[in-house]
C-alpha cells in the first residue's frame, strides 16, 4: 500500500509512467476480475442485443457456427462467474471501492436473461 503522500507524488508523473508504477502497488486480482467481468458482460449484451436461435436448413453454415459458440460459451458463464467472485473475494477495500459491477451468479444469470429470474 501506498501512502497519501507517495500517491500525492505520483499523481505528478505523466499517465503513462503512473499507471505503469500503480500496476506494481496493485493486486493482480483486479486486472483479473477487471477482464472476466467485462468479458462477461460483453458476452450477455452480445445475447441481449442479438438471440441466438437454432436456424432452419436454408441458414449458411455461418449461422450454424455462431449458434454453437454461443452454446459452448453459455456452458462456460458458470465457471466464469465463480473466478470472477475468487478474484473478487481477493480484492483490497480500495479496489472493491473501484468495481461498481454485478457481483454474484445469480446476478449475472438475472442480466444475461434480461432483468428476468430464473
């Protein structure tokens, strides 16, 4: 942890050269939760903004494809959300103060349904 003072002098510094030092006085947890978090919520609004649904014979293969992903990565949403809460639980109170995101299963499963419980 850094003191008020070493924060103070560092905020002098170009971004670049801040954020480079930070990252060394920061957990790696939060970059972590930071990426599977926004994947996550990329994924859902990816299923919001555009169902997937199992197309007909005429459909492209293209089509076939995109709809096995999705179900390949539907299968994967479990599991990422329980890293996603490891890393959370490994984050310093300055870094949960950071992270205003959906926290929980339940919570992810919620949004990717659109506001619906299960």
């Amino acid at each position: 942890m850094l003191t008020e003072q070493q924060e103070k002098e560092i905020s002098k510094l170009s971004p670049d050269l801040r954020d480079k030092i930070m990252a060394m006085f920061t957990s790696p947890y939060y970059l972590l939760f930071q990426a599977i978090d926004t994947q996550i919520k990329a994924f859902a609004q990816d299923v919001i903004n555009k169902p997937y649904t199992i197309r007909g014979s005429s459909e492209n293969e293209q089509s076939k494809a995109e709809f096995d992903s999705m179900l390949k990565a539907m299968d994967k949403m479990e599991s990422l959300s329980d890293m996603r809460e490891k890393f959370r639980l490994n984050l310093n109170p300055e870094e949960l103060k950071k992270i205003d995101t959906i926290l929980t299963t339940a919570d992810v499963r919620k949004e990717a349904l659109n506001g619906k419980k299960q």
